[in-house]
C-alpha cells in the first residue's frame, strides 16, 4: 500500500514493485495501425441536430462501441460545464496531493465502503459534496440524453432506460495513473469491459486509454472538454448483442501522472436484465440469459489479466452458448 499511495514518479520510483509487473508477452502493444485505420474514436458533436447525433452514436456505437462526445454545454442545462469539469478535474488533484498517511485513512479491500482507496484503480466519491454533486447531475444528464437517443434508434420507447435500470447506486472511479519506469511492462488497468449500462469517462489531457479494435488497440486522443462514452454490458445484453461492450485498457508512460473520472450507470441490483424481446426471433435466438444485477455482479468475473481481444467477457457466466 505504501507504495501505492506515495506520489509515484520515476525520480522517486526507479523500479517497479514486482506485484505491478505483467509478464513482458501479456501486453500487447498498440501497434498504431488500428488508430490509423480507425484515427481514433469518433467525435460527436452533441449540439447537431437531434437526428444526427443519434444516427452518429448508433454508428459509433454498432462499429467501436465507443465515442467521444464534445459540445456537450448545448445539450445539458446546467450552467457551465467546463468549470463543472474543472472543479472536478481540482478535486481529484487536491485528493491525490495529500500526505500518504492522509489518503491511508481511505485504503480499503471492503468493496461495501462508500467511499475508498484501493490498489488498482479507485474509490467512490470523493468529500467535495457540492463539485461531485454538481459533475454528477451533469454526467447522468448527458448518460441519460445518450441513452434517449439510443431508444429512439432501437425503436424502444423513450422512457426505456428510466427506472431501476439507469437508477443503481452511481459509481465514481477517479483512476490515478502515476508515472511508470517501465510502461513495456504495466498497465494501469488490465483489459475489460464495463459491467454497467453506459459509462461516461472524463479522460484528462494525458492520453492512456486503449481500445480494442480489430485485434489491435485504438489509443484514444483525449478531445478538450469532451466525455469518452462506451456501452457497458448490461446495454449488451439488453439489445441481445447489436450494441457491444468493447474491452479497453489503460496504458501507463513514463512521464506524466494521468487522472481520469469514469462514472458507471448501473441498474438497481435487484433489476432483472436480459434480451428485450424485440432483440430476439427466429432468425436472432437469445444470447444471454436474464439474470438479476446483483447475481451477475456476483458472479461475473471483471478483468483478463492477459491481452485479450474479446469483444466480450461475459461469457463467463451470461452467455447462453
Ligand atoms: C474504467 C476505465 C479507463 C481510463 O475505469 O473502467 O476503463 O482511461 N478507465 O481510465
Ligand atoms: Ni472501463
């Protein structure tokens, strides 16, 4: 933990603790041709017309299962975002500058805390109620916009997404990337896709986020002011596998601290998810079963140490075949 906790840089951490290390062929580097083919993930503008955004998020959806959304100040009344974003991006610094003892005071394996450090990535919430608060309203307000959307392309009623399945306890993770001696052999995170519904990431300016793509990683250039959006695989299954939850990395460097706030909206774990019936037919059989969200959450395993390419991981214990 200490090592953890102490404001890692090369100067101070000239090698790495070996629990940090992956064996060097376990990460498979972004060869950057993804990233050319694909230039990254694509932008969208959320302040086009309505039926441009939506036909963009289902196309980047159906091809990346990730976009990054920019001009989001048009689409969600609520002040000024970028300082909303600003305030945050503070709060977590002034979080993570503090003594190690201070921040040893939030270490802990307890998953039922609400508010914790551990090793890895994150902690839910952090003190500053009212700037957590206020990025909190702004980010499930674009969450659920983008979801309004998607109704609308997947011919499901509007209000699809609202109720227990939008409405589990939100979850913050501030993900704190120190610098790495060796980022040939770290992750910052290992390869996974998301368990939620629909995860909006605020990615900060350094870049680290890695994206599978057609057996390579997409690394994923960081638009100012703009939210990095991926369908988690609650989404996946609702819609029987037309929009997929695509697994996604963190790469560390060897210079720059990285922060980035992922905000997960999870259904209520007594919510029942499976394929919604006008996902599955004759021609299009059921992929996953229904299971409610806290047996999955229970039961799903969340990370492939390794450099996996599934465009999936669910099944582990979702999946019918
Ligand atoms: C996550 C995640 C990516 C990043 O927190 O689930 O994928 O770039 N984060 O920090
Ligand atoms: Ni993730």
């Amino acid at each position: 933990m200490e090592s953890m906790l102490s404001n890692l840089t090369p100067v101070h951490a000239p090698s790495i603790p070996d629990c940090f290390l992956l064996p060097a062929d376990h990460i498979h580097r972004a060869t950057g041709a993804a990233a050319a083919a694909a230039s990254s993930l694509p932008v969208i503008d959320m302040s086009l017309p309505r039926d441009e955004v939506r036909a963009a998020i289902l196309d980047a959806g159906k091809e990346h299962g990730f976009f990054q959304a920019s001009s989001i100040d048009l689409v969600i009344n609520h002040g000024v975002p970028e300082k909303v974003l600003r305030d945050m991006e503070a709060v977590c610094e002034e979080f993570f500058q503090m003594p190690a003892a201070d921040k040893a005071e939030f270490y802990s394996d307890d998953k039922s805390k609400k508010n914790r450090l551990f090793s890895g990535s994150s902690f839910e919430t952090l003190g500053e109620k009212e700037v957590v608060g206020n990025y909190t309203v702004l980010v499930r307000g674009l969450a659920m916009e983008i979801l309004r959307l998607l109704c609308a392309s997947l011919g499901l009623r509007p209000d699809y997404f609202v109720g227990d399945i939008s409405e589990g306890r939100i979850v913050l993770d501030i993900n704190r990337y120190p610098p790495s001696p060796d980022p040939s052999r770290t992750l910052g995170l290992p390869p996974h896709c998301d368990r939620d519904l629909i995860t909006v990431l605020l990615p900060g300016a350094v870049p680290g986020l890695e994206v599978a793509y057609n057996g390579d990683w997409i690394r994923v250039q960081p638009v100012p002011n703009s939210f990095v959006v991926n369908f988690g695989l609650q989404l996946e299954v609702v819609t029987n596998g037309m929009l997929r939850s695509v697994e996604h990395r963190a790469a560390t460097n060897s210079s720059e601290t990285r922060t980035s706030v992922a905000t997960f909206i999870v259904p209520a774990d007594e919510c029942v998810v499976g394929p919604d019936e006008r996902f599955v037919g004759e021609e299009n059989p059921a992929r996953y079963r229904a299971m409610s969200v806290g047996e999955f959450k229970r039961t799903h395993n969340v990370v492939n140490l390794g450099s996996s390419f599934q465009s999936t991981n669910l099944k582990n214990n979702q999946k019918c075949t």
